[in-house]
C-alpha cells in the first residue's frame, strides 16, 4: 500500500508543492489536504486529491504530514493533531522560525521530522529549497520529502542550526531581488523609457547574470570587474554603491531577518 502524504493548509506553496508532484507523476489519490477554506479545498478536490473533515483526521490517515501554515498557527494546529501523531509520521514544517524541537514537544512525540525553507519562484517550477532533518529521519523517508521539493527546484541539505540565517538566502531573499528590480524600472520611466519594455531587460538582465554566476567559471568579484571598464559607466555606478556601504546594508538587512527568524523560533 502506497504512503499517503497529506498538507495543513492548502495556500500557494501547498500548491505548489502539490502541483510539483503531480506534474512527476504522483498519483492524486495518495494526496490529503485540510484547510478551513472551503475554496481552496474545492480546488483539490478537483485534482482527485482528498479532502480530510479536519487536520486530525489527516494526522491519522497519513504517513508524511506537511504542515504548510503561518509559524502563528502552528500552536492551535499542532494542538489540533498530537492525540493522533506517533514515531511513525514523518512530520515536515515550512513554518519559518519554528524548529523541530518546537513541533515535537508540540506534538508531545519525538516522530522524524524534516524542517524545511522553500522560497515563492516554487509557485513557478524555479524554487530554491533548504531542508534539515532530526536524527531519526530514515534515509528513504528523507529522500521522499526532498523529492516533493525537487519537483519543483533546487534543494539544499544544512544542519538544522543554520535554518533560521538560510532564510534570508533563499526564503525571504526573492523580496530583495524585488525591490532592487522595483527601483530600476522607476528609474527607467523616469527616463522616458517604457515601464513593460524596462522590467523585460531587466528580469533578462537578472537571469543572464545567474546564469553567469553559476557557469562561467569566474568568482564574483571577477565577474564585477569584466563589467566594469575602468573610468567607464558602470564604475561610477558602483562607486555609489560603495560609498553607501551597500553590501552592508545588504547583509544588515539579512541579519535583521534572521533575528526576526530567532524570536519567531523562542530560541
């Protein structure tokens, strides 16, 4: 008989996970949700997925329960399914900040569990996930969830103590990507320049330059300075950059979400 996986929430990255899976091959009728949003179960109904009555009942019909809900919930959710929960579920969380010592004392049960940090482009097929796991997560069943993950992108296997700062590289990091994304194209039309025509050679310009930092071979400093002509254009560009201490408020901000990480944790 086939493991059933089933997921706490059905928001996007539920989706998304579900959808990568799906897209694999994965049988729907091996897949649960619960979520208190009738729409959203309506949806996977539609995919032939089964809907459980409430999150206990999922608890006990499944093998791998996935808890895709806010760190804020977590508490009632948890609550909600330890009557049911043994050693012999895999539990996995993508509830930022919340460590495996949260859930399992949650829980009241040292059952596996496998923390995980995805990232939105998941929604996408282009995800970047971190995963950890505790000491009694069998190899197969670690291999089953980093394949849900990898449906849908590249994963990354870390030691639980650095899930919290992970965060700010792949989880919240997107945002970052935004806004400097954001800023260019006002930039753009400012300078009569058209807003869809801007955010295209923009959005090219972010892939080649991946691309770049991933396959030509140079390291980043390198890769700046083919860019960077002395006395040219891109220079001056940077030199602001430099002068506003850039990459520290870069890597300030990302201490500020690692902090945030930490109080969400207890930690």
């Amino acid at each position: 008989m086939s493991k059933k996986t089933g997921f706490i929430g059905a928001g996007n990255m539920a989706t998304a996970i579900i959808n990568g899976m799906l897209s694999a091959g994965t049988d729907p009728s091996v897949l649960c949700v619960y979520d208190l949003d009738e729409d959203k179960c309506r949806v996977m109904a539609e995919k032939g997925i089964e809907v459980c009555s409430d999150s206990s009942e999922l608890m006990k019909e499944c093998d791998y329960i996935v808890f895709a809900v806010k760190p804020q919930q977590l508490p009632d959710v948890l609550d909600a399914v330890k009557a049911e929960c043994d050693e012999s579920k895999v539990i996995v969380s993508i509830a930022a900040g919340v460590s495996t010592d949260f859930l399992r004392k949650g829980l009241g049960v040292d059952c596996p569990c496998v923390r995980v940090m995805p990232n939105t482009p998941l929604l996408l097929g282009c995800g970047a996930t971190a995963l950890s796991k505790t000491d009694n997560v069998t190899d197969e069943d670690f291999e089953t969830v980093k394949s849900m993950f990898e449906n849908s992108g590249i994963t990354a296997v870390i030691t639980e103590d650095k899930m919290n700062a992970v965060i700010s590289v792949n989880g919240s990091s997107p945002a970052y990507f935004y806004l400097f994304a954001k800023a260019m194209q006002e930039y753009a039309v400012e300078q009569g320049i058209d807003s869809q025509t801007a955010m295209e050679l923009i959005c090219a310009t972010m892939k080649g330059s991946a691309e770049m930092l991933l396959k030509s071979g140079d390291d980043v400093q390198t890769l700046i300075k083919k860019v960077s002509s002395p006395g040219g254009t891109t220079l001056k560009a940077l030199d602001v950059f430099y002068q506003n201490d850039t990459e520290q408020i870069i890597k300030d901000a990302m201490d500020a979400c690692t902090r945030r990480a930490v109080e969400l944790s207890g930690e």
